[in-house]
C-alpha cells in the first residue's frame, strides 16, 4: 500500500469512529447564592476515551496524517500528564501504530492502566519540565513522529466550526432561556481549547466572553499579564509541576495566544479540590480536579454578573471523571502529604454558595470587568 492510500484509509478509519460517537451532554446545574444564573456543565468525560482530551487527539491524528506526518508501522510519541495520551493512544490502536507516552512519574495509576489498555506504553521522567526533550529523543531513537500537543493543539482544531467543542455549546444552548453564555470558562492545558472557544465567539460575533482559570502551579496566568502589558511573556517559566492533573504548565506553551481569552483567574488547588468535591456531589458522580478548577472560575464570574446586576448563563467543561483519580484526590491521605487543608477549603466554599463573597483571587482582564 502506497503512503497515500495508507494515510486515506487512516482517515477513513478515524471518520468512521467519529460517526459511531455521539456528542456529550450538557448538564444544568443550580447555582445556589447567584439567582438570574444558570449554570451548565459540557460533559466531556462520555467520549470513548473519558475526556475533553478525545477531540484533541482526534484533530491531532487527522492533523498529522494530513501533514504526512505519520507513516504506517512506526510510533507515535506525545508528552502528557495523561488524558491526552490515553486519547491518542485509542486513535494508534486504530490505525495500528505503536504509541508511547512521555509521562510525569507523578501521573495517577488510573491513567497510566487507560494508556496500556488501548495498546500504549509508558516513558515516565521525574520532572515535569523534560517530557518534551524526552519526546523528541524517542521520536528520533524509533524514527516515529512526536506528535507535540502543546505546540499544534490550537492549529490542528477547525476553530470556525467543523464539530468542535464551541460550535456544539452554542448549538446545544439554543433552546435555553439564555442561549448565549455570558461566560465560557475552561482551563489551559495547552490553550488550545481556549483559543478553539474565544476564535469561535469572535468569528461568529457572539458577546460571549471567555475566562481561564489557572492552577496554582503553572505560568499560564502570569503569561497572560505579561502579554496585557505589553511585556515579554513566550519564555516565561515557573518551578514544579502542577498538583492538578491535566492543567497546568511549567512554561508558556506555543498553544497559548492571551488576545484570544477576555480574562483569567488563579485558583488555589485547596479551593479547587473543594470545588471538586462540590461539584461531584450535586452531580451524583466523581470529577477530577480540572472541572473543580473551572467550577471556581464559574463561580468568579457569576460574582462579576451580580455586581453587575447581570443574569444569564455561564458554561464550563466537565473535562473527565473522577475515577481516574482514587488515588490522589479521593484519598484522604494524598491531602495529608500534600499539605492541603481540606476541612477549611470546604468551609470557604460553603459560604460562597451560600451567598458569600469569593475568597479574593489573582484576576486579570482585556477590559474592566
């Protein structure tokens, strides 16, 4: 089979599976303290792969094999700290590829099963920093392709459309007595999906702004100031690796335009977690600590709307389920190594859903809020 016909029927093959999926859920939730405010959760966790990663990977395989990028036989490579790799590690058993994971040592056992599941191995380093030198020498030593998530996510999606995570909200919005979001709130991982989201509000001129709630390690945040100010912000860095799984960096990735997101938050991850252990509870079922992030990013801008003396509706990403984390942030234990005051991040979120005012957060915005 010529390289041509093998990368039209990989094509053909990644097609044939998006036709067998259904798109997720969007899940209302009340939103007690905040009335005239309606809150919906995009559940991405019922794609095949469990999360928001799925749509990701899908655009990157159909990116890469458009590019010529992929050969038939030979490995791909990608650095994640999980969901992403789980996701394209499907896509390579689907086309026959082998797929190796560049992963922190840290990544919870949950992920590292769902890779080896879907036919993937595992390259775990100690630091956060040197997944992508790691990538790059096994994609040099195998003669593979690193596929390199951070640098091509915001590129490898259809922004204007084509079934990308935007376009379903607003299509799945539209009966809703608010159909257009005063918010979209979602986390950066890479930035992709927020450049996917804020390029589609614009492109189809809605007033929908979009904000990034950051974790508590990652540079994303100060990125976006330094680039407000018209300050050098591509090579800023910061130390460690983020304790929330799947968001979060150490560097400012390439995916990540700042013009393109209205403004953004820095959330604590005790204040995240507690969000996360809210959310799974009104929900009946497990989140990760992503979704409690964004949780508390909704809950900023529900504070924005009612200073304000705005309604409307706000719509975040349920990323994945919480299954994927029993043994970090569903054992008591983990908190304990952690540090993480779980009794007193409960107790301040309690009193924001009661009425209260949202502990003050790092903010930061293109125009006054």
């Amino acid at each position: 089979m010529s390289q041509r016909e093998w990368v039209a029927a990989a094509i053909r093959k990644i097609e044939a599976d998006f036709n067998r999926s259904a798109d997720t859920h969007l899940i209302p939730m009340d939103l007690p303290g905040f009335d005239g405010i309606e809150v919906y959760f995009k559940d991405e966790s019922s794609h095949p792969t469990g999360s928001l990663k799925h749509r990701l990977a899908r655009s990157l395989f159909l990116y890469a094999l458009a590019n010529g990028w992929l050969r038939a036989g030979r490995p791909v490579i990608e650095a994640s700290s999980g969901s992403t790799a789980v996701s394209e590690a499907y896509f390579a058993r689907l086309l026959g590829l082998p797929f190796i994971a560049v992963m922190p040592a840290s990544t919870s056992p949950e992920k590292i099963a769902a890779i080896e599941f879907h036919g993937g191995r595992c390259h775990l380093v100690q630091s956060a920093c040197g997944l992508n030198a790691a990538s790059e020498q096994l994609a040099r030593e195998t003669g593979g392709h690193f596929m390199d998530q951070f640098t091509f996510a915001e590129r490898a999606t259809d922004w204007r459309a084509n079934n990308n995570i935007a376009e379903s909200i607003f299509k799945q919005m539209a009966e809703e007595p608010h159909p257009i979001p005063e918010w979209i709130v979602c986390s950066p991982g890479t930035g992709g999906t927020a450049a996917t989201l804020g390029r589609y509000v614009s492109y189809r001129r809605h007033d929908t702004r979009i904000l990034c709630a950051d974790p508590e390690v990652s540079v994303f945040y100060d990125g976006y100031r330094a680039a407000l100010a018209g300050e050098p912000w591509r090579h800023l860095t910061c130390e460690g690796g983020s304790r929330v799984e799947g968001i979060g960096r150490p560097r400012v990735e390439p995916s990540f335009i700042p013009t393109s997101v209205d403004a953004m938050v820095k959330v604590p991850d005790a204040l995240a977690l507690a969000a996360m252990r809210q959310v799974s509870r009104r929900l009946g079922r497990r989140v990760g600590g992503s979704t409690g992030t964004n949780f508390i990013g909704v809950l900023q801008a529900a504070q924005w709307m009612r200073a304000a003396g705005r309604g409307g509706s706000i719509v975040t990403i349920l990323c994945d389920s919480g299954e994927r984390y029993a043994h970090s942030y569903y054992d008591p234990s983990w908190y304990e190594r952690m540090g993480i005051d779980v009794a007193a991040a409960d107790a301040a979120l309690a009193a924001v859903l009661a009425g209260g005012a949202l502990p003050s957060l790092p903010t930061s915005s293109l125009e006054t809020i």
